[in-house]
C-alpha cells in the first residue's frame, strides 16, 4: 500500500510543484488548497503524514494541527513557513509537529524529511508491536500452574503488579524469579518503560557500583569516558536485582541510598541525578538468615522486602510437573517443527518420581533434550536421561540373575556421577565439592567408567 500525504498549501503553484515531486517518489498525494478543505477530507480517509503551510485563510496551519492533534495525536506532519514566520513554526513544534521547512523550498531536503520521519514512524510501530509481544509474553498465563501453591503466587503477582512498590522474590535456583518480576513489570504501569536486569552474583565487587550508578572520565583506572549506569538505563521502569544477597556491605549502603533518596551519584561525582525507578530483587537465599549473621543490612532488606513473593519448588507443587511437561513440549515441538503429541505413561511417572533439584530450568531442559531425539508421536522413557530412570525407586526381582557386587558397585556409582554432573551442569570442579572428592579423582572416574561427560 502506498503511504498517503495530506498536502495542504494555498499558494496554486507551489502546491503542485510539491505534489509533483512527492508523486515521482512513489507517494500517494491528496491536495487541499486551505486548512478546512484539508480538515474534511482527513476525516473521510487515512493519511500517514501531513505536510501544510502556516499561513492560509480560512483555517491556519497551526489551528488544523490542532484539530487533528485532537482525534491523532500520532500523526506526523512537516508545516512549511517564510523566515518571518520561524517562531510560528517553532510554535507548531510545541503543539506536536513533527518537521517544518523554510521557503524557497528545497525539494531534495522535503523528501529526505519525509523518509525519515515515515521510517521513525514504522520504527515507532514496530516497538509498540514488540511492546505488545512481550506483554503477551509474559502475561499471567505465561507462569504454569494449577496447584493451591501457585494460585496465591498468582493472586499476590496481580495484586502486585499494579502499584510501583519494591518486591522480593525468593525461590531456589531454577524456579522462574526472572519470569515472575518480568510478569509483573510487564503487567504494570512502567509497561511501556524499560526492563533492566542486573545479575549481583556476576559482577566484581570492585565495578559493581560503577555498573549500577555509572561513573566519570578518569574516576579510576579504565574509566575513560562518561558511563551511564543501570539505574539511569532503568530511570521510569523496572531494575531487576538478582541474587541481591550477593551484594558487598559497602555497595549495599549506596544502594539502600539511591532507593530512599531516589538519586544515585556516580563514581568520581558529587552531583546527584534523579532517578524513577521500580526495584524488583530475588535471592535463592534466606535473606532473613543473612541479615541476622551480618551479611545482608537490616534497614536494605526492610526496604527491598515491601512485598515478598515465594516461589514453591516442584517438590511443592507435584501436580504442576504434567501442566509444564505439556507447556515445553508444546514449546519445542513447534520451535523444532517435530510431530509430538505428548509424552507416555511411563515417562510422565520418571518425570513426576524424579526429584528435580534443578527445579523447572531442570525440566525444561530434559524435556528439550527428549524432543530433539524423539522420533515417534510421543516421548517415552528412552528419550529421557538414565539419571532420570535410575532416580526412581528400582523394583527388586529376585527371580533375576544377579550382577557381582563390583559390577553393581560400578553401575550405581556410574548413574550417581552422571546424575550429579547433570545436576551442576557438567562443572566438573562444582561436582566434585559436592561428592566430596577431588577433582582429579572426578576425571579418573568418569574415564573409568566411561562416563560422557
């Protein structure tokens, strides 16, 4: 479809030259000599920019962009003056013109203002469309679960989300706290404002308030240009602050600061910046065990923890793992173009038999994993992995021949290591502090037992 200009100019010459030149470009040009001949033919068809003079009779520019203004607050629109007339093209601006232009009009300079305001349109589109996408993205009904544990996470997230108070976010590892804060920024006032996410744990204790309020050219070593900071990335939304109870002392008092007072000073600066900013925070810890051994500040912990959401592991909500298990594979099934209905009887016991330490992170991956291998219409219990298997309780036939106690030995201490580097990830150094041994022990064993890992 061609784009669509409303050229509205009294002076006969100059208004045909300039529907001429915009005709050339491939535009769709719909001439008006005077601003209530234009106004009425806005109303009876779609136009996607406004070009028109400031001066004319009967209605002037500046009164048309009014009137529109009104009913399309988002329409674009270039208003053509004399050098006289500057301040009433500034004016134009005020009231929410997009673009003027001085006569004599260069023609090249029109076109090159209309391609650019058409393409800061589309782009204005495009981010309300993905605005649109990730609001249904994580929209309530994004967080999986029937189970009396969830429904009250469900209830305090509503309830929640439509006021500007500071949340906490407690859960293990894996039980979706970044779904859950995304959910309630996304569902909120600060909808259409940004989303900043700031991992605490990943951040040197020397940077991280450098990273979270900016600093100054030449504040310390590397600091070689002016850096803005989460917070002023953040400034009308949402500041996501994960693993908050990784935290230094020190940073923590800076923060508790930049909350209360609503400004943050930059390293190497001491003038404050305002900022507006929703605090959102999750910890896997018990945060209240933290304050009371000294790790975490009392008055920071009061000001985070407004509203306390707990996140319930699998193990809590059992009755979830089916609902879920149907989610991603719904998920990948279509991410892989694959023709799975759904998983069978047996699988779907492993999978709810199975302690998932690893919580729903855990079981998103398993179930990704078992459909890029699974070549019928429903996964069984050979797509998941042994460790799954060998988790629940075995059935003992004593009519079965047994395995010597080495063999036996082997098998278990086998399926043990493989569950346990599946559990840290395969970090070969994390699995063995976990098993107790060391890591050179770990490599010996897992080529022993031929173990791929």
């Amino acid at each position: 479809m061609k784009t669509k200009i409303l050229l509205v100019d009294d002076e006969v010459i100059l208004r045909e030259n300039i529907a001429l030149i915009l005709r050339q470009e491939g535009y769709e040009v719909v001439e008006a000599s005077n601003g209530e001949e234009a106004f009425e033919k806005y109303l009876n068809d779609k136009f996607d920019i406004l070009i028109s003079d400031i001066e004319m009779p009967k209605m002037k520019g500046i009164e048309l962009l009014e009137k529109i203004s009104r009913i399309d607050p988002h329409l674009i629109s270039i208003f053509i003056t004399a050098y006289g007339s500057l301040e009433t093209a500034i004016a134009a601006l005020r009231l929410g013109a997009s673009d003027y232009i001085l006569k004599p009009i260069d023609f090249d300079e029109l076109i090159l203002k209309v391609k650019r305001l058409l393409e800061f349109r589309q782009l204005v589109i495009e981010n309300q469309l993905y605005r649109r996408e990730l609001q249904k993205q994580y929209s309530f009904d994004k967080i999986i679960g029937k189970s009396p544990a969830m429904q009250k996470v469900f209830e305090m997230i509503k309830s929640v989300a439509e006021t500007n108070s500071s949340v906490l976010i407690t859960g293990n590892s894996g039980t979706g706290k970044e779904l859950v804060s995304r959910a309630i920024h996304y569902n909120g006032p600060r909808r259409d404002k940004p989303f900043v996410v700031v991992n605490c744990g990943a951040i040197p204790e020397t940077l991280i308030e450098s990273e979270l309020f900016g600093h100054k050219k030449g504040s310390f070593t590397g600091a070689i240009k002016d850096k803005e900071g989460y917070f002023q990335a953040a400034n009308g939304g949402t500041l996501f602050l994960d693993e908050i109870s990784e935290m230094p002392l020190q940073s923590q008092v800076r923060l508790l600061r930049a909350i209360e007072q609503k400004e943050i000073i930059p390293v190497g600066s001491s003038t404050p910046i305002p900022v507006d900013v929703r605090i959102i925070s999750a910890t896997n810890k018990n945060l209240y065990k933290e304050v009371e051994e000294g790790r975490f500040r009392s008055d920071l912990y009061y000001r985070l923890n407004v509203v306390e959401i707990h996140l319930p592991s699998l193990s809590e909500r059992v009755e979830d793992i089916p609902l879920l298990v149907e989610y991603f594979v719904d998920k990948y099934r279509k991410e892989m173009n694959k023709n799975i209905k759904g998983v069978d009887v047996d699988a779907m016991k492993a999978l709810m038999n199975y302690t998932w330490r690893g919580e729903v992170r855990e079981l998103e991956n398993v179930i990704e994993r078992a459909v890029i291998f699974c070549k019928g219409e429903y996964i069984t219990i050979n797509e998941l992995p042994s460790y799954i298997i060998s988790d629940r309780v075995p059935d003992l036939n004593l009519a079965s021949e047994f395995k010597s106690l080495e063999i036996a030995v082997n098998e278990f201490e086998k399926e043990y290591i493989r569950k346990a580097l599946a559990q840290n990830d395969y970090d070969k150094e994390k699995t063995a502090r976990m098993l107790g041994v060391s890591t050179a022990t770990l490599y010996r064993r897992i080529k022993e037992l031929k173990i791929l890992a």
